[in-house]
C-alpha cells in the first residue's frame, strides 16, 4: 500500500478551494470593515475572529453570528 501522496495529484482540488478560502476571507473583511452594526461583538473582536479563524471558520462564524440583518 502506497501512502505517499504526490502534490500534482491533490492540485486539481487544492488551487480552487484556496481561491475560494481567500475570496470568502476578503469578503468577509470587506463587510466587517464597511459595517458598523453586528449582533454578537464589535469590529475589533470579529477582525480577530475572521483573522484567527482564517481556514473558512473566522468567517463563516462571522456570517452565522456576527452580521447583522440590514
């Protein structure tokens, strides 16, 4: 059984969802830059979760609690 994993076999799946990582991330910052009113929080705090939580969870979270309904 061969365990290793060449990095051109992942690609076709990894360059997309690193798109899509970095897309949603600016997006998110865009919006928490740009609003002032959010449920849970202020900016400070849903900066520094967007930015800790970088790998979809930051900002996800930030859409699920943090955005407030315009």
């Amino acid at each position: 059984m061969n365990t290793n994993i060449d990095i051109t076999e992942i690609l076709p799946f990894l360059i997309p969802l690193v798109i899509i990582e970095f897309a949603l991330f600016g997006y998110t910052l865009w919006h928490i830059l740009t609003h002032k009113n959010y449920k849970y929080g202020n900016r400070t705090v849903w900066l520094v979760v967007a930015i800790i939580g970088m790998n979809f969870v930051g900002p996800i979270l930030y859409f699920i609690l943090g955005r407030e309904e315009e």
